[in-house]
C-alpha cells in the first residue's frame, strides 16, 4: 500500500448558513461536521493529516486539537488555492492524496477505502468520487472521453446547456497522486464565471499533460452530500440518524419506532436494550443491556447500567443504577452525577 495523505478543506466561513458560528462546526447528530469527516478520515489515511483553515481558525483548531496539521487560507480564493495552501507540508511527498470538504459528514470510510484502492490499483493521476443525480443542478458535471475516463469537470455556472444535461457529478472528493497534483495546481488559472482557482480545473491539466484520470461512482448518492444552508443542514442530520438508528437495530436493540428517536453519533447501547418513542440519546451517553428507556427520555452524557428503566424525563450527566429505577416522573436531581 502506497503513502497515504488527506487534505480537509474547511476554510469557508459558509454565508449562506446565516451563522455567527463558522460551518464545519455545526453539528450533524452531535457533532461537528468537520470532526465526521476526520473520524472517517483517521481508520483510512497513515500519513498526514493537513486541514486548511480560514474564517474561524481557532474554533476549529480547538475542535480537532494537535491530532492533524493546518494550513492557513487568509483569502477565499477557490479550492484550488485552498488545497495549495498546503504545499509546504505536503508537495515533497510521494504517494496518494485524498481531498474532502470538511462539510461533508455523510461520508465514510468504506466509501473513502474504496476510492483510495482504485487509485491504488488504477495507477491513475488522479479519480474522482462522483454520483449520477436526478437534479444535478449546482453540481460539477464529469465529462468522459469515448474510452470512459475523466476528460475534465465543468462547474455548473461555467457549463454548456449539453454539459448540463450530463446527470453524473463530481462529489468535490478526489484522490490524487501527491506529486502530480502539486505540480497540477500551480497551473491552475482562474478565468471562470466566480473569477476563482477550482481544483476541478487540475483534472483537464492532467489530463493535457498525458495523465489518466478515473471515476469511482459512489455506492451511496448521499456520500458526498455537502452542507450549504440550514435546510441542508437538516437533511444530512436526518440522514445519519437513519443510519445511525439503522446500526443500532443490527445490533440487537429495539427500536419502536425509529422515526421518533434520536440517538448521536457517539452514544453506545448494549443488546435487548428497548429504546421507545419521543427518546433523545445525546453526548456520550452510554446505556446498558436489558435496558428499557423512554418513551420521552432525553438524556445526555448520562451512563445507565443493565437492567435501568427510565422514562419521562430529562437528565444530564447522571449514573442510573436498577435500584435507582423510576417512571412516570422526573429523576433530575434525585440521581447519582459524575
């Protein structure tokens, strides 16, 4: 297996989110959208870690501590100035390079292994994830040589009304050849519709100069989904709390219905545990087997043993003991605290 980097992109300040909070940390099923894509990131990539930083650097720098490097975008300039910004950490190494937009909690590993292992195997210069969309409308469109590779990516403002047609579409999530895209990106130009560098545009530059470029087409369309505005906001939390809700079930907990419960990211249950409706698991929250919770429990960072019973109540930080067990009335208060 060849080096392995990864380049997270999370220096806009995201406008349209209306936010005095910078984007990446908002949270999607408690938790920063930036720290899902580390965490799918960190099983998959050996090498560094560089996250490039702009509008609220510190918040972020906060939020994933010294586990990665940064790289300073002082000016919006486009991704493809974003993705340069990290050359003095990066540009002599050899091996492959994955780049991800820190708004993008959707993706995982899997997705993010098997991309890597194309580039791997494909000895390309380059592949890109991409989904076929019924409305692609926004979206970089990929246009194919005859043969099937990856001629160039056209952005949506930039395309022809036959480019726009083209329903298949580039995620913003590449892998490259490390080496070859360093030497792309300087000649990256940036005479577009938005006056900006694309990294999109490293692909027709490879391509120019002899390089092959391959496409990965995503098992799961909402991989690569990104987060805009609020609205995206709540379609990418309500997509992952189906999966999460999803892992859960496979695991051998019952979930009465599981439209109604809302378990974060981080929160562990054991087996034959029964979570009932109108039940919000947050933080690191941690609930036992043989359990019985809600329905309408919301607890937070709480810790129930085998065997509790809880519901109609609300708790924070709390240890509930079977002896502690009690339903119909609020337990706040009444319960042991870390």
């Amino acid at each position: 297996m060849r080096n392995r980097y990864a380049i997270v992109l999370a220096a806009g300040k995201g406008t349209r989110m209306k936010s005095k909070q910078y984007k990446v940390l908002h949270t999607v099923c408690g938790k920063p959208m930036v720290q899902h894509v580390l965490d799918s990131l960190k099983g998959i990539v050996g090498g560094q870690i560089v996250v490039i930083v702009g509008h609220g650097a510190e918040q972020v720098k906060e939020q994933l501590g010294s586990s990665v490097q940064y790289a300073l975008q002082e000016k919006q300039l486009g991704t493809a100035h974003a993705v340069l910004m990290s050359q003095d950490l990066l540009q002599h190494q050899t091996g492959a390079t994955i780049i991800v937009s820190g708004d993008t909690p959707l993706i995982r590993s899997e997705t993010l292994e098997q991309l890597m292992e194309q580039h791997e195997k494909s000895q390309a210069a380059a592949v890109v994830l991409t989904a076929v969309l019924d409305d692609p409308t926004g979206y970089g469109r990929i246009i194919r040589t005859p043969d099937g590779f990856v001629e160039r990516i056209v952005e949506h403002k930039d395309a022809t009304e036959t480019e726009r047609a083209v329903s298949e579409v580039s995620t913003g999530i590449f892998c490259f050849d490390n080496q070859a895209l360093f030497q792309a990106l300087r000649q990256v130009k940036n005479d577009n519709a938005q006056g900006e560098y694309y990294l999109p545009d490293v692909i027709e530059i490879m391509r120019k100069a002899g390089r092959s470029i391959s496409a990965f087409p995503t098992p799961a369309v909402e991989d690569g989904m990104g987060v805009n505005d609020r609205v995206q906001l709540a379609a990418v939390e309500k997509l992952l709390r189906a999966r999460i809700n999803e892992k859960h079930m496979r695991n051998g907990v019952t979930l009465v219905d599981p439209d109604s419960t809302y378990i974060d990211a981080e929160v562990v249950i054991g087996a034959d545990t029964v979570i009932h409706p109108g039940t919000f698991l947050r933080g690191s929250t941690c609930i036992g087997e043989d359990c019985v919770i809600g329905p309408m429990a919301d607890l937070s960072d709480c810790q129930a043993d085998s065997k509790a019973m809880i519901s109609y109540t609300r708790l924070r930080k709390s240890h509930l003991r079977p002896s502690d067990t009690a339903v119909d009335h609020p337990l706040e208060g009444l319960l042991s605290t870390r």
